[in-house]
C-alpha cells in the first residue's frame, strides 16, 4: 500500500481499506498524482488477502469532479494539461482509461459512498462500484459537453452498461445538473441517505462485504463484468471453471458445514 499518499486518505477497519479522494482545493479533481496513486492504491487492495473490502469516496463535501482541468500552481501538474497535436490527445487519455480499466476489474468487493458533487470521470468512480451509497440531494453531472469535449477515461464503454441507454444520452446531450435522486430511479444507487449517513451505511455494507466468501465474492463479480461483452458459451465455460475452483476453498466447506449444522457460516476469506 502506498505510504503517505499526497492526494488520498487511506484507512484501514478491519478488513474494510477506506480510500477517500482528498484534493478538496481542487473539489477532489483528478490530476496526474491522484491518478497515480489510484491506480497503485487499486492495484495493492487486490493483491493484500487481508483486505476483503473496500469504499471509495470523497473528502469534504465532493465526492470527485473529474478530471482536473486547471493549470496547477508551482510544479505540480494538471491532469489534462495541454496537448500540441491530436496524438498527444489520444496519448492524454490512456493512463486514465488504464485507470478506469483496472477499477472495473477489481476482484476485491467496492463500494462508492457519493458524499457530495461528482461529474465527468467521477461518474464512473462512483457506478463502476459494486454497490452504490448516495447522499440526498448531490449534484451529478456528466459535464463533457458543456466543456466542448467528448466522453472518455473509458466512459464510452463503461457507462453504457451500467445506466439505461435513453437515461445516458439524456445526462450526456443535455449535461444538465441532476441529483442523486434521479439517478436512483434510474436504478444505479443501492442507497439514497441523507448527507451525515452516507459514511454509516456504506460502511456498513462494506463489512457485511468483508465478512462474505472473499474469493467467490470477487470471481461471481468478475463474471458478471466479463458477461457484458462475453458470449453465452464463453460464459457457461467460465461458470463451470470457476464453480470448481470455489468448490475447493475453505469458505465452501464453511458454507455447506454451516448449512448442515443450522448456523451462520463464519467466512475467513479462504
């Protein structure tokens, strides 16, 4: 795990890691830093068996903004600084489609806690987790049009599948301000609380998350990611090989020993 990150507060509860993007100045924009350090920091939690679940959200009132589009003071560096040519553009865009990339697929079981404002890549910071916590009232917007841009960062291939498609083009032609209420009745948030619950409940669905079977947890998740651009064969194939890799971990003996003995399983994520 990273140690002293500049743009992240990372805490560990249990087997639950708390990452919470921490650029307030900045309304949590993403610059090059923070992209660098997300990407470890997802790259580490899948790697650390101690870590069964994790949330990601944002400090202060914002959840994330995106992308930082500002010049940075001193020798700090925006996130999308400005390109010369139409390459330096395709090439500005692949750490963070690398970044999006990774983050859908994570095996560790994520969950977003959406405290405040988000727009543009943030969207995807916030849907691509397993489960959704969003605070009453936030301010979504998907905010690529109203800067002349395109959606990118792998926007175009995640978003799709994770909101309706009419629901989509409505938040990225129109751009228009919308709250965490109509993206739950969009069906893309697990929880709408109010602002001081936020932190409580996804908390506490992270827990009942680390508690859980962790490696049939992150492979039941996997697949379901992989049936989105999968065929059905492929998929039967997939579900028969990893039905007999789980078969052999302790958590199934623990499940099925349980079942028989009329008591909750105890899980230990092996």
């Amino acid at each position: 795990m990273i140690e002293n990150p500049e743009t992240l507060i990372l805490e560990r509860d249990g087997a639950v890691l708390w990452v919470r993007l921490n650029r307030p100045e900045a309304r949590n924009g993403i610059n090059m830093v923070m992209r660098e350090e997300l990407q470890q920091t997802f790259e580490a939690v899948d790697d650390d068996a101690e870590i069964r679940a994790m949330v990601l959200t944002g400090q202060d009132r914002t959840f994330c903004t995106g992308g930082d589009l500002m010049p940075a003071a001193g020798n700090g560096k925006s996130a999308m600084t400005q390109p010369t040519s139409q390459m330096d553009y395709r090439r500005a865009v692949r750490p963070f489609q690398e970044l999006t990339k990774t983050y859908w697929q994570m095996s560790t079981p994520v969950v977003s806690a959406v405290n405040g404002t988000t727009a543009g890549m943030g969207w995807m910071l916030a849907l691509l987790a397993d489960l959704v916590v969003a605070a009453e009232g936030a301010r979504w917007t998907h905010v690529f049009a109203r800067r002349g841009m395109v959606p990118h960062a792998g926007d175009p291939f995640f978003l799709p599948r994770v909101v309706p498609f009419h629901r989509l083009n409505e938040a990225m032609l129109l751009s228009d301000t919308l709250t965490s209420e109509t993206i739950a009745e969009w069906g893309c948030v697990n929880r709408l609380v109010p602002a001081d619950q936020v932190d409580a409940t996804a908390g506490a669905l992270a827990q009942q998350l680390a508690a859980g079977p962790t490696r049939s947890l992150g492979i039941s998740k996997q697949m379901y990611r992989r049936s989105l651009t999968n065929n059905m064969e492929t998929m039967f194939y997939e579900e028969a090989d990893a039905t007999a890799l789980v078969t052999q971990t302790t958590d199934r003996y623990e499940g099925v020993k349980s079942l028989m003995e009329n008591r909750p399983p105890e899980f230990t994520g092996n």
